[in-house]
C-alpha cells in the first residue's frame, strides 16, 4: 500500500491560495454593531440587520448583533446571537455610549473575521476595532448633518465624523448611487453599494385598518418623522388646499421636534379628513396600512434608499415622493412627484381622478422592487464584502490620505 504524503505549503503563492479557499468556504463570524438591534421595531438599519443577519446564519456563518438593553446579558434570535448592553438614555449620547461598549465587548469577545458598523456618527470606534486586528465596514447611511434636529455642534460633529469614517474604515456602504457619487466627490474614495431590500407583500388582513375606520383602497398614507427634511408640513398644507375626498392619514411622531409638529397640527386645523395616528409599531397593522392605502406619500429628501419608501413599493402601492434624486432613482421615475405644497396639491386631484394610472403606478413600483430589492442579493453582497475584508482587502490606505473637497457641500445633482 502507498501512502501519498500531502506537498507542504512551501510557497507563498500556495499559502495565499489555500487561505483564500479556505475562507471562501470556511464560517465566517461577523459582528453587527451600531444599531438598536434585534428583533427589529424602529427603523430601516433595524432591519436591515435583522434580515441580513438571519439569513448570513442560514448560509452557515456565526452572526452577533449588539443590541441595547439594559444588562450584558446574552441570548438568541433567527439564530443570531445577540448581545444587550446599555446606553445612556441622551438624544446626543445613546447611540454613541452604546457603540462604544459595544466595540469595547467586541474587543475582548471572540475572534471576529470582520464587523459592520452602522451610522458614520460612530467612526471613532473604528480604531479600536482595527486595532484588535477586526477589519471593519462602514455603513454611512444618508448625510445626517442635513438634518435639522441636529443642532450647529451636531451638524459639525456629523460631519467630521464622516471624514474620520473616510480616513479609517476599510470599507464604505452607501445605500443609493448618490451617496457613493457624494462620498467619491467630496473624497475621492470608493464605496460599496449595497442596497436595502423590499418586502413583497400579495396580501394583508383587513381587521387592524377597519378597526381604524379606515377602508381598503380608501386613504392616502405618509409613515414619517415629524422632521422638516421629511416634509410632512408641504404634505399636510398641500392635502387641505387640495379637494381630495379620500382621508389622508399620518403616522409618525417627533420625540425632538415639538415646535414642527405644533406647526404641522396647525396647519391640519380642524380638517376631519386628515387623520393622526401617533407612531405605530406593529408591523402587521403597517404592513395592512401601506396594502391597503390608495397611495403612499413619501416627504423624505435626505437619506438614500428609504425603507419606508421600499415598503410601500413591495406592497404595490402607487407612490407621490418628494421631488430629489434618491426617490427617483428608487423609483425609477414610476411615481409622481411634488416639490412644494402647491405641486402636492395638483397630484392630490390626480390620485382621485385617474384610477387606472395610480393601479399603473402600484404595479410598476412592486415590479421595481420585487426585481432590483431583494433581501437575499442584499445579504450575497454583505458576505462577499465579509470575506473580502476577512482576507485582508481594505480601502484604509486610500482612505487615511483622503481630504474634504471643500467647494463639495451637497449632492448635487441627486439631491
């Protein structure tokens, strides 16, 4: 009998070659840090986690998502573990405070082949994830120093932020075409466009809307923020101008915005055909409402590709978006769009007149959904950027050089 003895990895060609097969293969552990966590009830990084998460598990990779809560306590969820730690319950600190136990717990937990970092305010963590040998990707969702809940400090803390993000990561998320022409632009630096995806919906139950004293096919919808950027005032002061007959229902809130949501409330008046229902967090009554709705209108201009925009488009809802480059490339042009009340109140009169355009509408955003937003192409592009980051590709080198192009303050052109 012969025994053939293997041909050691003499080379370096041989080694570069058998770790790359083998981490082509082999289970990857990937941390997931910066968001609320899991399960997801808040907002689009929520769950972006929780879908990607779930199914990188079912492929076979070990998935740790931080998650706030009170105690360091450990447990499981679709098969992800997750870690709950504190926050300090501060508009300016909680999303900071968290991160960074959360980087710290990384840190000093178990061996970690590459992390996701969420919300670029949470840049300066990256060093200390790097420096424990964790190679790390930044999602820098949209450009949260436009946003006017932040005041001069937060804007100026967001932007720096971004920068530090740029000079640290080893790679970059951008969810829309326009934030990576923002982030190439401003910076010179690449990114990796990866989008959010769409829940498909064929049916919803009627109960939770009738329990409303809502109808099937009977309201239009706005699932918002109370925050000027998303532009729930023009909506609202375009509607009651308008001769619409069909409710207009508003759900959303504004924990820090209190002088927009008086302004808003007051420019409803008394209007017994517009309708506030607070924040609602069941997912299967929001599911129903964006079903059921004869349209869905979208105020948002400052983020990238928005989940709430995408849910509405999965559910073959016809879409009246606010007039910027994010929502038409998302829509690719299938909606109508207002850039002012007035504009807002021409389109009110179209959803009400031409049924058979708004059906046409519906029709073509689910098709645009169902084919260019899927949760699992999503989660194909998340672990092909683990195992690239895993076997040591890393935009840093590049990036540490980068410098702000001061004449780029905007995204012009997509925004």
């Amino acid at each position: 009998m012969v025994i053939e003895i293997p041909r050691p990895l003499d080379t370096d060609a041989d080694r570069g070659r058998h770790r790359t097969q083998t981490l082509e293969t082999r289970t990857l552990h990937i941390a997931m840090i910066g968001t609320r966590g899991v399960p997801a009830c808040y907002g689009g990084f929520e769950t972006a986690v929780e879908e990607i998460g779930r199914r990188l598990v079912e492929r076979g990779h070990d998935i740790t998502v931080y998650s706030r809560g009170a105690g360091t306590r450990t447990s499981e969820y679709l098969g992800m573990r997750v870690v709950r730690l504190p926050a300090v319950p501060v508009k300016q600190l909680e999303t900071l405070s968290h991160t960074g136990l959360s980087a710290v717990h990384a840190v000093f937990g178990r061996r970690t082949d590459a992390a996701f970092v969420f919300n670029a305010a949470n840049s300066p963590f990256l060093p200390v994830l790097r420096a424990r040998g964790i190679p790390t990707a930044l999602h820098m969702d949209g450009l949260e120093w436009k946003r006017s809940k932040w005041g001069r400090r937060g804007k100026a803390y967001y932007r720096w932020a971004e920068e530090f993000g740029v000079r640290t990561a080893d790679a970059l998320i951008a969810d829309a075409p326009g934030i990576g022409e923002y982030y190439d632009r401003e910076f010179g630096v690449p990114t990796e466009l990866i989008r959010y995806g769409a829940p498909i919906l064929d049916s919803a139950p009627t109960d939770g809307i009738r329990a409303l004293d809502l109808t099937p096919g009977g309201y239009h919808l706005v699932v918002a923020r109370f925050e000027p950027e998303n532009h729930v005032l023009e909506i609202v002061a375009g509607y009651r101008a308008s001769s619409a007959t069909t409710p207009l229902v508003v759900v959303g809130s504004a924990p820090y915005a209190a002088e927009y949501t008086q302004r808003i409330r007051a420019t409803a008046g008394d209007d017994p055909r517009i309708r506030f229902l607070g924040g609602v967090y069941d997912q299967e009554l929001l599911d129903a409402l964006y079903f059921h709705a004869t349209s869905y209108v979208h105020g948002h201009s400052v983020g990238g590709t928005n989940p709430s925009l995408l849910r509405a488009m999965g559910a073959g809802t016809a879409v009246l978006a606010y007039d910027v480059g994010f929502n038409h490339e998302t829509l690719d042009e299938h909606g109508l769009f207002f850039a002012d009340a007035a504009e807002a109140t021409r389109h009110f009169s179209t959803l009400e007149s031409d049924p058979v355009r708004v059906a046409a509408l519906g029709l073509h955003a689910r098709e645009r959904a169902a084919a260019a937003f899927r949760w699992d192409d999503v989660t194909s592009d998340y672990e092909d950027l683990a195992r690239r980051l895993a076997q040591g590709e890393s935009m840093h080198d590049r990036g540490r050089r980068a410098r702000r192009d001061s004449r780029a303050h905007s995204l012009r052109g997509t925004g």
